[in-house]
C-alpha cells in the first residue's frame, strides 16, 4: 500500500508535466486546428532563458516568471509572423512550419548556450544545478499511511492543478476565454460577433508556450539540468497525453497527462521483470491504443455532433 | 433616411468574381428582401457587408463608407449578421452563444445581462435551453439563437442570409414573424436574402432581385409580384 501510494504520486508528478505541455498543445488546437510540433522546443528556449536569468543572480520564483513572459512573447510573435500569413494560404503547410521553428529553436539553443548540459561548472556556470521551483532535498518527505511521499512531487500536481483551475476559470469566466471558446467553435461566426480572431489567436499561442515553459522549468529541475534534448520524449508523451485526453479538451489534457504518467510509474515498478523503465512507455501507449479504438476522440474530446 | 447604401459592389474567392457590382440601398425602418436563385452572390453580398471577405467599391453605413472597415468595427457601428446555416457556436451553451453576441459592447456586464433576459422573454425556449450546448437544439431553435444572438449587439440593421434555410414552412413562417415584430416594436431595420420567395415577399418594404452577381430587377413587392416572369421563376405561380 505505501509503495503504492508513493508510485501513484511520483506517477501524477511526472504526468503533471506532460499535463502541462499538453494543455499548450490543446489551447491551440481548439483555437486553429493546428498541431504545433515546436510547443515542446518553445518550452526549452524559455528554459534555457530561466537557467541564464539564474545566472544573472534572480531568484528562481521570478526567473521562472519571466520565462514564461519569454515564453508568452515567442509564442505570441510565432503566431503572428509565420502561422497567421502561411495559414492564410494552406493548413498543412504550417505544421511544416512549426517542424521548421522546432530546429531552428534547438539550433538556436545550441547556438547560444552550447551543446552541454547546463548548468556545467566547466563551462564557468554560477549555479551548481538547475534550480527547482519545489523543496527537493532527501529528507523533503511527509508520510501518508506508511508512504513517503516527497513535497516536490505534491507541490508539482498542485501546480498542474492550480494552473487548471486558472485556465477554468479563464475560459469559463472572462471574456477573452468565451472569446478563445467561440473562436474554436465558428471562427467566421466570431468574426461576424465582432470578435478579432487573429488577437485571440496570438493570445492563444502565447499562453500555450507560457504554460510549456512552466512545463519545461519544472521538467529541467527534475533532471537538475537542461539541455537541447531535454524535451523530445516530453513532447511525445505530450502529445499523447492530448490524444488520449481528446485534443479539444483542456481538462482531458491534464487527465491524459496524469494518466500516462501514474500508468508508466505503476507498469515499471510492478512489472520490472519485463517492463522496467525501457518499455514504460509502450505500456502507456498501449492503453492509448485502447482507449483510442474504443472512443475515437479521446476520453473528453467531442465528437461534433449537431441537429440539423 | 438612407442607412445602407452600395455602389458597385464587387467581391468574389480568388479569381472567381462572384458579385459584380450591386447597387442596393436599405432606409430606416425598412425590410428590404433581395431574392435569387443558389449562387446569385446572396452569401457574397452579405459578408461583403459584414467585412469578413476581401470587396471593392463603396459601402456607405449612415453616410459613412465602410468598405475598408474591419468586421469588428462594422459590428460595432451597428450591423449584426444572422449568417446562413444558423452558423451558431454549437459547443457553447446558449446563453454564452447570447454573451458573444455582447462582445462588442463596451457597457456594464448588468446591461448585457438585462438583454439577455429581455430576448429570453421574446424567444421562450431558448431560455427553457439557455444551460444546454446550441448544437443540441433544433435547425428552428438555431435559427432563432442565431437572430438573438445578433440582437444582442445592440444592431440598428439586421442582415439575414437565408434563415428560411432546411426549415420547415410553419418554422420559417414564425421566424419571418419574429423578424417582423422586431422591425416595428425595435425599430430595427433588415435586409434578408431569400431563395424562397413566397413568405419573404409578404414582409418586404422592397424587392431586389439577384441574378449571377447583379441586381436585375428592383421594386415593391406588388410591383414584382405583377411582372409574369419573376412571378413564374421566383413564386413558382
């Protein structure tokens, strides 16, 4: 049981932050029907922006702030300068062009912050590892029926959890949410309401990469590091997080995310014998694979159905 | 008065020019009917009005030109589209696809709540549906979500693409009602395009008719209704 309870929790840490990065993925397929194979990347270039602001001496609680102001501003400009032209001429051709932004950012990265991990004392770093948001020592636990469970991980799935009741409320609650809502909805009947779709868009873009760089921070003080393939197999897990969750659910996000994380925890501790932490991630896939043939969607994803 | 006016409308999808330049007027107080078969331009027309696609020529709103307005700021001077195929947000409920109709006005959130309450009261069961996703309601429902929802922006002209569209004749009847009443009880002034005459004609100050993109014949509705050859392509008697 206590072993249990601490897999399932390390398991929703985990999950929490491809809940994160899937949430970016979802806001902007709800909003243009556009995968954005960069969102991933975005979240590195602000995580590496975190590491430089925390060389610079700022504390992390602001340094990640302010990597989600990087993050909102990348994101935002993307939307602006190559989606809305290039979509204007063809749909497919912007998931071309978000492959384009995931090289030209990893280049990017490399290009200034060198190919090593970071923060590296032999390349002169201040810091001796990437800083984390949470208490992370050894002896940061609380015990729980018998389970150790450490306060990083809790506060990591609080976090997902307060973001998604910040996005809740967000969309539920404000007018630039019923906007995003309506835009995703009929976007020539939200321009008929007067709604500047192309705005909420930008805007769209913008939070989805602030949310990834959150996702990114966190991921990075997990590993005590960042580097330029920090984020491949967490853009994976992402988008499949989105998938099971159904793209256009917010909330299936963070549920597929969770998911996928406590199934690849439990599938490795209990069954290491063959499954062990090489084939975690098949187990996971697996089950995507199953919930996919029973409910095309996803498990919160609508299936349009209208009355005519 | 003269509250919209157009000169040599032209608009169209890349090189396929759909309009050709339409001269229309809609006075103050007026329902003005423009008639024509499947694409004679009616949808053009309409979101040529409303700025959602690229047009040329002049589009004169209470003697200011308009043509080169953003749809959002058309919407706010006071034109409110009710598109064709309802064109609702079938995912929101139907009291947010009201609220997105508010978008543009910049008064209190209580002002917009007592519209919304006000066209609850004309349109019964929408408020009896007001919780419930617009895409579970009926085409009629829709329809009348659709008009409602352009109401609540506080419009002075009302343009409808074709609301008569896949309902049946008793629906569309209560509809062209509902249109009516609020164009004597608001005040409101309409321009509604039509393939299906006969009900249209009824309510009609004017008649335009549209044929591949231009205007071929204008009037009343007893003028038109006299000429044997519309009456025989458009009232099918």
């Amino acid at each position: 049981m206590a072993l249990f309870l601490q897999r399932l929790v390390d398991g929703l840490a985990e999950g929490s932050i491809y809940a994160l990065l899937a949430l970016g993925l979802v806001i902007i397929y709800r909003g243009t029907g556009h995968l954005n194979f960069a969102q991933g990347e975005m979240a590195l270039f602000s995580t590496y922006t975190v590491y430089q602001f925390g060389e610079w001496g700022v504390p992390i609680g602001i340094a990640v702030l302010l990597g989600m102001c990087v993050g909102f501003v990348l994101g935002a400009a993307t939307e602006v300068v190559l989606v809305r032209p290039i979509s204007k001429k063809s749909p497919f051709a912007v998931f071309i062009v978000t492959i384009g932004m995931f090289q030209l950012l990893n280049w990017l990265d490399g290009a200034i912050w060198g190919g090593q991990q970071l923060p590296s004392t032999a390349m002169g770093s201040k810091q001796v590892k990437f800083p984390s948001l949470f208490p992370s020592n050894p002896d940061d636990y609380f015990t729980v029926f018998g389970a150790a469970i450490t306060w990083r991980s809790f506060c990591i799935l609080a976090l997902v959890l307060v973001i998604g009741a910040v996005l809740y409320l967000l969309f539920n609650y404000t007018k630039l949410g019923l906007a995003m809502r309506a835009v995703a909805s009929n976007s020539e009947s939200a321009k008929l309401v007067g709604i500047r779709t192309s705005t909420v868009l930008m805007f769209s873009w913008g939070i989805a990469a602030a949310i990834g760089a959150l996702g990114g921070v966190v991921f990075a003080g997990l590993t005590t590091n960042v580097n330029q393939s920090l984020m491949f197999q967490v853009f994976i897990y992402a988008s499949a997080a989105a998938t099971l969750g159904g793209f256009d659910s917010p909330g299936g996000a963070v549920v597929g995310g969770l998911s996928i994380g406590v199934i690849q925890n439990l599938a490795a501790g209990y069954a290491d014998e063959w499954v062990g932490q090489e084939m975690k991630v098949g187990v996971a896939f697996l089950v995507i694979l199953a919930v996919l043939l029973l409910r095309p969607s996803g498990l919160f994803g609508t299936s349009k159905v209208e009355r005519v | 008065m003269t509250l919209l006016r157009t000169q040599g409308l032209t608009a169209g999808y890349g090189p396929l020019t759909v309009l050709e330049g339409i001269d229309i007027e809609v006075n103050e107080g007026e329902i003005v009917v423009m008639l024509g078969a499947n694409g004679a331009g009616k949808t053009t027309t309409m979101r040529a009005i409303s700025g959602v696609m690229p047009r040329q020529g002049i589009i004169e709103y209470e003697g200011r030109a308009i043509q080169k307005a953003s749809p959002d700021a058309i919407v706010r001077g006071g034109i409110a589209q009710v598109p064709q195929g309802r064109g609702t947000f079938p995912e929101l409920s139907v009291a947010d696809n009201m609220r997105a109709g508010a978008y543009v006005r910049r008064d209190s959130a209580a002002s917009v709540q007592a519209d919304l309450e006000k066209w609850f009261e004309v349109f019964p069961r929408l408020a009896e549906r007001h919780a419930q996703r617009a895409g579970s309601l009926s085409g009629g429902e829709q329809q009348m979500l659709a008009i409602a929802r352009a109401l609540m922006s506080r419009p002075k002209l009302l343009l409808c693409d074709e609301p008569s569209m896949g309902l049946a004749p008793l629906i569309t009847q209560e509809l062209f009602h509902v249109i009516e009443r609020l164009n004597r009880d608001e005040g409101l002034s309409v321009l509604l395009v039509e393939q299906n005459a006969n009900l249209a004609m009824h309510m009609a100050s004017r008649v335009y008719l549209l044929e591949t993109g231009r205007i071929v014949a204008s009037g009343s509705a007893a003028e038109l209704g006299a000429d044997d050859t519309i009456r025989k392509a458009y009232l099918g008697f």
